[in-house]
C-alpha cells in the first residue's frame, strides 16, 4: 500500500504565554487581544516548542501506523517560509501566520502509488487539481482529500471551484464542515472541534491543550488515522475508536504507535466486557434499583411538604434510613445517589459509596444538572438537560470513589393543541426537543463508558399532563425510536446501557385513567416494539404514579412479560413515600420507617413475578 502525501511542511512555533506579564486588552465582546510586536526582549513566555506540522503530521501518523508514505514536494524545496506561530495563553489558543500561504505543488511519483492523500495543510488551485486528476485517471489511484471547507471564503470563486471538483472525484473526503457540495460516493467523514461523524457513527473526544494539540493538529490525526486504519482494514466504527483514542493520547510530539494503539482499543473492548457484566448485575432477576437521588430542589419540595427541616443533617439521616434497612441486598441491585449523598458518611463512619458496596450492592449516581429551557424562541416553553460540559471530569471522580453506574433524565411535558375539537395534535414535545435531548443522552452515555460507567439513560413522558394512554403510546415510541437511533450514532454499547422508562398510562389529569391491565398492555407492546433486543434491561420510573398504583402496575407490565431484556423498577417516591410519613424528621421514628420502606421493598419484588392469571 503506497500513498502519496499532497500538502505543505509548516514550521510550528508554539509560544506558551505568559498572560499576566503580557499585555492584553479585552474587546467590548469580552475578546483579549495582544500587540504582537514581536521582540523575544520584552514578550513572557513559559517555553518555545518547534515541529514540523501540516502534512507532516499526517505522515507521521501513516508511518505510525506502518503505511509507506511520502510528501509530494520538489527536491528543491526548502521550509524557510513555512513558519506559523501558535500562541497559547491561559488555555486558549490563536494562529499568527504568513499572509502569503505556501504554495502546494504536486510532483508525479517515480512508482505509482495505490492513494493518493490530499492533506487539510494543501493550498487548493486549478492548476493542483488538474494534475491530480490527470494521475488518478492514468493510474487508477484512489484519492483521499481533506476539504479545509471554512477557508472557502477566503478562496476565489475558480479556487472553490475546483475544490469542490476535487470533493466530486475522490474516494473518502474529510470535512471541518458539512459539505455544501455533493459527494456522489465512498467514505465521508465530518470533523469538528470535539466530534467525529462518519456515515452512522459519531464519536466524541477531547483534547487537552496542554499538549499544546491545536484543533488542526487534531484534525489532522484523526483524520490520518481513519484513513490508514480503514484502508488496513478496519470496521469504521473501529476506525473513530482508533482516530479518538490517537488524538485524546497524542501529544505535539507524536503520535501512537499501531501497537499502543491496537492495546488500548483491545482495553476499551475489555471495558465493555466489565460494562456489560455490571449492567447485568443491575438487572439480576427478582431485585431493583432505589433511586436516592433527588436534587436539591426535590428533597426541598418533598422536606417542605413533610415538615422537615431542609439541612445536612437531615438529608443524610433521610437517605440512612434505606441504606441500613435489614436485609436491603435481598431487594436491591443498586442505589443512584445524589453528589451529596455520595460525599457523606454512614453510621459506621465509611462513606456512602463504600457503605453499599460492602452490602454487594453497585452504587450509581445522578449525573445531569437539571433542566433548562431552550433558547430557540419557537422551542422556549420545552427543556434541555444539562451537564455536559464538565461531565467527563465528574465521571472521572465518580469512578475512583466507587460508583459504577449514572443516570441523567430527560423530561418531556405533553400538551396537545385542538382539545375538544375532531382533530386532536401534539404540540410538544416537539420532534426538535426530542431530537436534541436525545443527542444530549448520548453523548452523555458515552462518555459514561469511556470513564468505565454503566449508563441510565431515562426519557420520561411526565405524568402530570392531559393525555390518553394512546397518546403516551405515541409519543413514548416516537422518543424511543429517536434515542436509540442516537445512542447506535454515538457508538454506545447497547449491551451496556439500561433505560429507564415511564410506563405508558394517561396523564394525571385525562377524565380516563388507565387500569393496570391497560398499563401492563400498552408498556409491553411500546417496549417490544422500540427498544433493541441487545439493551441491557429495562427499568420503571413512578413518576408522579401513587406509591399502591405503581406496584399495581410493575405487576400488569410483568403479567404481560417475558420479554427480550430484563425488567424490573427504579423507584424513588412509590418505595420511600411511607417511609417519609413515617419518619417526619425525627430520629425516633426511623424503625417504623425502615419497616414501611421493607414492606414497599417486598410488594414490588414482588410484583416482579408473573402471577398465574388462569
């Protein structure tokens, strides 16, 4: 396998910046500039990095991969005028470069090569795309271009011209943007500043810059790396996993190795393995998961209504009484906790998290931060979840204290517009707030398994609205399809992964409302007719339901059972509601609390046996 590199060799200069000696002034955008007047004398730097980029990254990474490569170029040709400074500065990074760009010349090879590899560094003119062209239609040779599509504008109407020529006759095509030009075939792939998309596959990843890997950089490994793994013949599912894990450990340096590289996927394989297998263990049969993870917010509202002081102290002597009923591990598989619960202590000194695990039963934890409205005007009145931004660090520190699974909710109100007349729609949720919920759910349940978390993912059609069960049918199905379309996109590992789920009954406040044995009808027919047969399992969420209706319910949805994964309950309200009244805030209380929290532990365990309805 032969390539031939088409690109520039540029001189890197990496200048970390002192940002508090240097003078930088702040635009009415909030924007900081500096005066560059460049005279090493007076400008602060931490340290001066210099190495060869462009596309020179590129074929370092094909040599990595143990591809024979080279860089068409005259043998004259010298690097002198290809400097490009890159100023970091507090962890932001900016270009100074030449206003005169180097230009690209194309050299036919002395042997034919099998590719030909047009590198994101490559100055595109009609004249370059014509002799590469000419090649490829004299030998054969397949063609690979990088289109650097956001200096389009910055090219002359011919340069786009045969930019876009180039896209029409080439094999695989990378993009730093959607195209806006046809590519009739092959391999396409869209590379952006934190996510690859290529065909059916979208992968995250992240780079430190502190490796001073600038988003070219980047892009100019990932993409190498899809190209020389997949034409070496990787999946490209595999071929993404590859280009992330190159990019995500790469420093300005260098790049993986094939070896280190093959290593580390073979290690992210084996995390699915240890993924699938605590998944399974969530949902061993006869057994559920409590959820204890009310948000501030939650616990207020549940404390205020109950008489309780909202403190410290009393959440934690609240989430102590479940955690140390007798016999919890006999009824349950995990607990979701929230961050604060997490972080306090039982009473015997060790804390929560080492607490259960002690007991044999998988600590999770809640993971989103709540919802906020979207601030697309038509979309204002539906909610978005977040906690991406961050959430990776997070998972990293919930992993190494002992958590091993997450969960994070999306929440979707319905309403409906023409109540009362013949024709009867669904306003919200929209299919946009759907969609970008969704996305917002997979990326966050991959992030969970590359930190070695078993994801939660939880859409939940709330309760509290005017519907018909037919219309939850609808809609629960429409959410379904679009998540797990999302998560396939987002390379999740189904047979990782758990969904939590309402069960598909009228809203609380439609003139009919559902029976169990409607409840137990419509939920098996939703499930089995969205959810994979791969899934992990399945669990309930109350939801708004009473603490008798849904135990009544999760035995409807069993009756009508078996089904392709396992099912059981992740309630909150319909197991700890008893045990609240009970309790009222004082210590005192806390047996009788224990004991009516036992006795909605043992109903819905219960409940997760068919009964014998002949």
């Amino acid at each position: 396998m032969r390539i031939l590199i088409v690109g520039n060799l540029i001189k890197d200069v990496y200048l970390n910046l002192d940002a508090k000696q240097n003078s930088f002034e702040t635009d009415e955008n909030g924007t900081p500039w500096m005066d560059v007047a460049f005279n090493g004398g007076h400008q602060s730097y931490f340290s001066r990095t210099s190495v060869f980029g462009g596309a020179n990254v590129t074929l370092e990474v094909f040599k990595k991969l143990g591809l024979e490569a080279t860089i068409s170029r005259p043998s004259d040709e010298t690097l002198a005028d290809s400097y490009r400074y890159i100023l970091c500065a507090d962890d932001k990074i900016s270009y100074f470069v030449p206003s005169e760009r180097k230009v690209t010349r194309f050299v036919a090879p002395n042997n034919p090569v099998d590719w030909i590899f047009v590198d994101r560094s490559a100055e595109i003119d009609e004249e370059l795309v014509s002799k590469i062209k000419n090649y490829i239609g004299l030998t054969r040779a397949k063609l690979a271009f990088f289109a650097a599509t956001k200096k389009y504008d910055e090219m002359s109407a011919e340069t786009r011209s045969a930019a876009r020529e180039l896209v029409r006759v080439s094999n695989v095509v990378f993009s730093d943007d959607v195209l806006k030009e046809a590519h009739p075939g092959g391999v396409n792939c869209l590379i952006l500043d934190n996510e690859i998309r290529c065909g059916e596959f979208i992968r995250r990843y992240r780079v430190s810059k502190n490796d001073l890997l600038t988003h070219l950089t980047s892009y100019s490994i990932i993409a190498a790396t899809i190209f020389g793994t997949m034409v070496s013949g990787a999946s490209t599912k595999d071929a993404l996993e590859l280009a992330s894990i190159n990019v995500e450990n790469s420093k300005v340096t260098g790049t993986l190795s094939k070896d280190a590289l093959i290593e580390k996927l073979n290690a992210h394989k084996d995390q699915d393995g240890n993924l699938r297998l605590i998944a399974k263990s969530l949902v061993s049969p006869g057994k559920g998961i409590l959820a204890a993870d009310e948000s501030g917010g939650s616990i207020h509202k549940k404390f205020e209504e109950a008489g309780i002081p909202d403190d410290e102290t009393h959440r934690r002597d609240y989430r102590n009484i479940f955690f140390t009923t007798h016999h919890l591990s006999d009824y349950v598989n995990g607990v979701i906790l929230f961050d604060e619960t997490a972080r306090q202590l039982s009473d015997k000194g060790s804390d929560f998290v080492s607490y259960l695990t002690s007991l044999g039963i998988i600590p999770g934890i809640k993971v989103d931060l709540g919802l906020e409205p979207f601030s697309e005007p038509e979309y204002m009145s539906e909610n978005w979840t977040k906690g991406l931004s961050d959430l990776p660090e997070r998972l990293a520190e919930y992993y190494e204290m002992g958590a091993r699974f997450a969960k994070w909710r999306a929440a979707f109100n319905v309403e409906l517009s023409g109540v009362g007349e013949s024709e009867v729609s669904i306003k919200t949720p929209s299919t946009f707030a759907i969609l970008k919920n969704c996305e917002i759910l997979a990326e966050y349940a991959r992030d969970c398994q590359n930190a070695g978390i078993v994801p939660i993912v939880e859409p939940e059609v709330v309760h509290d609205g005017y519907y018909s069960v037919e219309t939850c049918a609808k809609i629960t199905g429409q959410i379904l399809d679009t998540l797990f379309e999302q998560l396939k996109r987002f390379n999740v590992n189904i047979e990782g992964c758990l969904l939590k789920v309402n069960m598909v009954l009228a809203g609380k406040k439609f003139e009919n409302q559902s029976s169990p044995e409607e409840v137990g009808y419509w939920t098996a027919k939703v499930l089995r007719e969205h959810c994979p047969r791969e899934l992990a399992g399945v669990v309930f969420l109350s939801g708004g339901q009473g603490v008798e209706q849904a135990t009544e319910n999760l035995q409807a949805v069993t009756n009508n059972g078996p089904f392709p994964w396992p099912v059981t309950f992740s309630f909150a309200r319909a197991l700890q509601g008893p045990a609240l009244d009970a309790w009222k805030g004082d210590n005192n209380n806390a047996d009788d609390a224990r004991e009516a929290f036992y006795r909605r532990l043992v109903a819905n365990c219960k409940a997760l046996r068919k009964n014998d309805l002949s």
